[in-house]
C-alpha cells in the first residue's frame, strides 16, 4: 500500500485518547499577565520610596500582593494538569469522565447564554486587575482607585478633543465630497405622481400577463410563501428599442400603487472609484425604507447594460438576425438593403459592424456591479442603530431583519452584454422579451394613438398600415402619427387621412429627399437599375411584398424599392434567401443586359449584400453545397493539428474553397437573374418609364404596371399597349446612345395621355 493509503486524516477530538497540546502562548499568557501586573506594582512602590531596593520592593509587593502569587499557584497547577492529560491516556481519560458531567450540565444553558457569561466572567477579571494597578497608582484603595480613573481622563480631554476634532475634520471633509458626488441619477415617484397603467400599454398583451402574475405576488407573498416557495424579485424586460420597456415598468408601479424608482443609466458611472459603490448603497437603502413604509417598491434600471457590460457578443446564427434593417450602410447609388428581407439586411448590418469590430464592450465599474450584485441577493443584514449596536452592546441577540418586498425591473436592448451571475435566478427571476409588437398589437397601438387626434381613417386602412408598417414599436407608431399631424395641419387641415399617413411613412423611413434632378440619361439609368430590382422581386419572391419604389435622391442613395413582410414569420428558408440574392444580382444583371455590357458602381451595394448572404448560407446555414460550418472549422483549427505554417495555410485554404463555393453559387444565380430580366424585358422598361414619370410609386402601383392593372395611384393598363411598349423601347435606346456618347437623349421621355 502506498504511503497515500496508510496515512490517516486528521483525528476527531472524540477519537484522541489525550488532550490536544496547548501553543506557548496558551500556556504562557496568563503567566505574563500576572507578571507585568506584578511589575508595574513593584515599580509604583519604587517611585514612592527612592530609598527602597528593588529586592525589598518585591517583597513588600509580594507580603502585600499574596492574593496575586496565589493566582500564579493556581495557574501552575492548571498547566501541570493539562501537562499530565497531554501525556497521559488514562489521567486524560479520569478528567473527561469528570468534565463529561459538568459539561452535559453547561450545555443545558444555550449557546448565546454561555458566551454571554464567558464574556461577563473576562471583563470582570480584567476591571479587577485594572482596579489594582490603579490603586498602585494613586495609592488608594482598587475601588476607590477604579472611581478615580475617570478624572484623570477628563483631565486629558482637551488634548484627546483637539486630536479627535483634526482627526474627524478630515473624515468629514472626504465624506462630505463622496456624498455629494453619489448624489443624482436616482428619481422617486410617489403612488400619486404615477397614473400609467397596463390599459395605457398596447401590443404587449402576452407580456403584460405575465408581469401580473409578478405584481399579484408582491400583493400577496403570502399565497406562495405559505407553500414554501419565494415571490421572485427581479424582471428582465429586453428587446429593441422603442417597444414599451419603461412605459411596461412604469404602468408596473400604477397598478400596485407602489413607490417607482428610477435609475439612470449613468447614475454609476463616476470619475472617482468607489461613488458607484457608495451609490448603490445609497439606493437600496432608500429601496428598503420606502417598501418598509409602503408596503413594496418598484424599482426600475433602465439600459442595464451599462452596469454589467462585458463586452456585445459576436457569435452569428439565423435567430440573433430579428432586427429590422438599418439604412445607410449599403452603399450611395442604391439603397442596397432595403429591397432585403429584414432578416437579410440585420445579417449584413451584423457582418458590417458587430463581426468587423466597431462594436465593443463598454460597462461600469467592476466594484458598482459587485455591489449591485451582493444588494440583490447578499446577506440581508439587522437594520437600525439600536437593533444593530445597542441590542449587540446588551448582550441580546439583534432582530432578523424583515422580508422586503422590492420588484427590480431591468431593461436593456443588449441581454447578451448583461453579466451572467446578474442573470441568474435569485436575482433576475424571470426574462420577458418585449419584441415587435404582433399585426394585431400594431392595430391596437394605432387605434390607441389615432383616438388622440382628429382623423378620417378607416379599419380596413388602419390594418394596412399595420401590414405596411411590419416592424413599428410603439414610439415608432407614436411618431408617425404626430408627423402626419404635422403633414395636415401644414396643408390646412386639423384631420389626419390616409395620404398624410403614407406621406409621414415615406418620410421616416426615407428621410427628406434632396432637392436635386437628374441629368435624362442618369435619371433613365437609376429608373432602370431600381425597375430590375422591382420586377424581379415581384417575379419571384413570395415572402416579402413591395412597399414603394422611388427614383428620388435620398442622404445616402439614389433610388430604392423597399420590400415589407406581409405576414409575422419567424423562420427564413434556404428559397427565401435564394430569391434575395436573385433581387440583390436583378441590378447588376439588368445594367448589363440594358446597357450593353456595361454596368455603374453603384451595383457595389447590391453585391456587397448577395455576397454577404450567399457566405452566411453557404458556411453558416447549412443551404449551400457543403453541411460543415465554416465558423466552427475556423473556430476548432479542422486541419491544422500542427499550427504554424500548416495551420495558416489550412485556413488559407479553407477560405479559397469557401470563396470559390460562394462565386460558383452567386454565377449561378446571376444567369438566372439574367433570364428572368430577358423574360421581362418590358415590364422592365415599363416600370422604369413609370418611375421617370411618378419619381416615387407605393407597392400596389408597382404591382399595376408590371401587371397591367389599375392601381391606387397609378393606372398600368396603357402599358399593355405595344405603341406605347415601341415608344418607350425607343426611348431606350436612345438614352443608350446618350450613356455612351455623353450627351442628351435625341428621344424625350413618352407622355401617356
């Protein structure tokens, strides 16, 4: 057996068959507590009496002093017992039979009792030494002397106040700058001052049912406490921004009539370490004496990010893509995202700057999110002055502190920068994600906004706009509104009607158009790079619906077709995407095919766009010609055991491969792009010509003139005429003879009468 095996642990004091061996300082203590006490007597007897030698001082104290030789025998005997049992089995074994007795009777006293007479017992020894040296001192009796002692201290109280006032001086000076530094960003509301309530809270319904169960329990605890269970504490509200998370928390506090605290967002973020520390104090303080004297409290953090930021997480995958598209990263000719799925266009706004490295962690001090964290779930503490000091002064055990009923309420667009041990339950009990509202929440929302103004809207116009508008929040719906508002009042009116609403939707999503006009062939050129796009996605993408097509020059591009989602649909398919990447290659296709070969930059969005697609499907998504992931062979080195040299040209490698996949798949799709434009080649034409008439047309008209319908605004029959279809081919050319030669068409522009 290995001496691992043989060893044995350390022994139970039941199983020792001598006592354990006292340390030098256990035995030698108390003999040095005897022994400067006798010293200092013997000095005082010296200074009494110059003429004395210290052998008669010792003697003198010693014939006087016998009780404290006495005290020093006994303390010799005590050692040479412990001594004995030490060394001695069966002597250990008599004295624990003996002790056994008088320590079955000790223990019927409880703990607390026994450490309290412990306590009582040392502090009577030590005032009774204290009361003898004194009485050295002063030459009086140790009673008299111990009643003395306090002048002798007032004496000294001028010297001991002015050390203590420089002392407490420079305490105050340093407290009074950190009070007023952890002062701000924290705002109390009263019961009164709060009249939201979930009534005043549209779209969210399946959320606010769950929060009601959270407010019932801080109602009444009792209905899940008295079954052993615990009233959860903490709701984490997250989503995009402008979906009702602080309106959520604020109707929270109106419906319980309960106090509302709310945080702001940088009240931790101080230049001094330590203010945010001494802030969170602060607040939950307040927090605990406002849910004493109400009964319960709300408290609200808003962008909770900021307190526990570890930094945006980068990891891709189809589910994190729910964000609606953001405008302005496509590049200038075309807005070339806006065409997209919004599923498509987060992809690409997410490979643009989350995974090409502009975003970054921020977060607040480590020591603010420490305290923030111990507040939530630490140990609760005594409460009060008297409780904690007094009481404990008196030798009486404090009060538990009570049960404080305090619902935090966090909320952040960002859950994945949030600190993992904030989120864990006990602290963040349960996670609401407050998303686009649904068609029928964004009917609700319109209803509740439209009711506060004078309008002429219809039902059935108020659910197309709810199907127009597939990812509006409320604040966006709210805005819309009043900037239609704006729109009639403008043109004299105080009610709102349809077209101010569209007006107002082109105007958010768009921005105000520039003031500028197209030279014709440039202006013939944007017509028919945004037609390809609209024909083919009316051609073959089923998913998505076109909402308005224009040919106005915006801030960041010269024309757009933008695409909506006519129905809620969580899950995108390898087709779906498939014909994004066909409407993204429509514009480079059909440049090449109207022009001639030739084709502008500003196709470099469009391709941009297919190409980050085509990448994610063919190494991410598993809708290419391979099933491995690209970001899991890069992640794990597949290839490269060796690293080095190897492993660089492995992913060299890799790379090649998936790039030459991904060119293969886009050449594919842009023949096919290639034949459906040739296919289409008049309603092409037809499109563009209507667009350099209307500049901007809405989804319905599109639809009209690629189909030779009657549309809302615009009629797409005449475009069923062939004199009409010869006129504009004309018109074509001769814009192709101006593109090459740098001139001014021969041919105006087609009037349809």
């Amino acid at each position: 057996m290995s001496e691992l095996e043989n060893s044995s642990g350390r022994k139970r004091d039941t199983d020792r068959k001598t006592r354990i061996h006292l340390s030098f300082y256990d035995r030698t203590k108390f003999f040095l507590l005897f022994a400067v006490t006798f010293l200092i007597l013997v000095w005082s007897n010296l200074a009494d009496n110059p003429i004395l030698t210290l052998s008669d001082s010792v003697k003198n104290v010693a014939s006087s002093k016998s009780w404290l030789l006495v005290l020093v025998v006994i303390e010799v005997v005590r050692q040479v017992h412990f001594a004995l049992a030490e060394i001695l089995a069966p002597y250990h074994g008599l004295w624990q039979r003996y002790f056994s007795f008088v320590d079955r009777q000790l223990h019927r006293l409880s703990d607390w009792t026994r450490f309290r007479l412990s306590r009582v017992i040392k502090w009577v020894l030590f005032v009774v030494l204290l009361a003898v040296v004194l009485g050295a001192i002063y030459k009086e009796t140790p009673v008299r002397a111990l009643f003395l002692a306090p002048k002798a201290l007032y004496s000294a109280l001028p010297m001991l106040g002015q050390l203590l006032f420089a002392v407490f001086f420079v305490v105050i000076q340093f407290a009074a700058i950190f009070w007023f530094l952890s002062r701000g960003g924290v705002d109390t509301y009263f019961p009164d001052d709060i009249r939201t309530r979930f009534t005043d809270v549209w779209g969210q319904d399946h959320v606010l049912n769950r929060i009601r169960e959270n407010l019932l329990f801080l109602e009444k605890p009792e209905e899940i406490e008295k079954h052993g269970g615990y009233v959860p504490g903490g709701i984490l509200l997250w989503g995009p921004p402008g979906t009702g998370k602080t309106l959520m928390a604020e109707s929270m506090a109106g419906e319980t009539g309960k106090p509302f605290v709310f945080v702001d967002p940088g009240a931790f973020t101080n230049m001094f370490m330590g203010v945010g520390v001494l802030k969170v104090k602060g607040l939950f303080r307040k927090l605990r004496k406002l849910a004493l004297r109400y009964g319960g409290v709300v408290v609200f953090f808003d962008e909770a990010d900021s307190l526990g930021n570890r930094g945006i997480v980068s990891s891709g995958g189809q589910q994190r893509f729910t964000n609606a598209p953001t405008p302005g990263v496509f590049g200038d000719a075309c807005h070339g995202g806006a065409y997209l799925s919004p599923t498509s266009a987060a992809a690409l706004v997410h490979e643009k700057f989350v995974m090409g490295g502009a975003a970054g962690g921020g977060g607040g001090g480590t020591g603010t999110l420490q305290a923030l964290l111990t507040e939530l779930s630490g140990l609760k503490k005594p409460r009060g002055f008297f409780n904690r000091i007094v009481r404990r002064t008196l030798g009486m055990r404090p009060k538990n502190p009570p049960k404080y009923r305090i619902l935090v309420v966090m909320a952040t667009n960002m859950p994945e920068a949030l600190d993992e041990a904030l989120l864990r339950p006990g602290r963040i009990d349960r996670m609401y994600r407050v998303g686009y509202p649904s068609k029928a929440g964004r009917i609700r929302t319109y209803e509740g906004y439209l009711a506060k103004v004078s309008h002429s809207l219809t039902a059935s116009e108020i659910d197309k706009l709810a199907t127009i508008t597939p990812y509006a929040t409320g604040a966006t719906i709210k805005d819309t509104i009043n900037e239609a508002l704006i729109f009639a009042i403008r043109n004299g009116r105080n009610s709102i009607e349809w077209a101010d609403v569209v007006k107002a939707k082109q105007q958010k999503e768009l921005g105000p158009s520039e003031d500028v006009e197209y030279i014709e062939r440039e202006r013939h050129a944007v017509a028919v790079h945004e037609a390809c796009h609209a024909v083919m996605a009316h051609r073959v993408r089923q998913h998505m619906a076109i909402d308005l097509a224009t040919i106005e020059k915006g801030s960041d591009y010269l024309g757009m077709v933008a695409s909506i989602p006519p129905d809620d649909q969580f899950t995108r398919w390898r087709t779906e995407y498939e014909s994004d990447i066909l409407v993204s290659l429509a514009s480079l296709a059909g440049e090449r095919m109207f022009f001639d070969g030739d084709n502008s930059s500003g196709v470099s969005g469009d391709l941009e766009s297919a190409t980050t697609i085509a990448s994610l499907m063919e190494g991410h998504w598993g809708m290419g010609s391979t099933i491995s992931s690209h970001a899991s062979n890069r992640r794990f080195e597949v290839g490269a055991p060796g690293g080095g040299k190897g492993k660089d040209d492995t992913a060299k490698q890799i790379r090649l491969a998936l790039s030459d996949r991904i060119e293969d798949n886009l050449t594919g799709l842009l023949a096919k792009a290639e034949e459906i434009l040739i296919a289409n080649r008049k309603e092409v034409l037809s499109l563009a010509h209507a667009l350099e008439t209307h500049k901007t047309m809405s989804g319905e008209d599109v639809a009209a003139v690629i189909d030779g319908t009657q549309g809302a605004l615009v009629d797409g029959r005449p475009y069923l005429d062939s004199n009409l279809q010869e006129k504009i081919e004309e018109y074509h050319v001769a814009s192709l003879v101006a593109h090459r030669e740098h001139r001014t068409p021969d041919v105006a522009l087609p009037i349809i009468a």
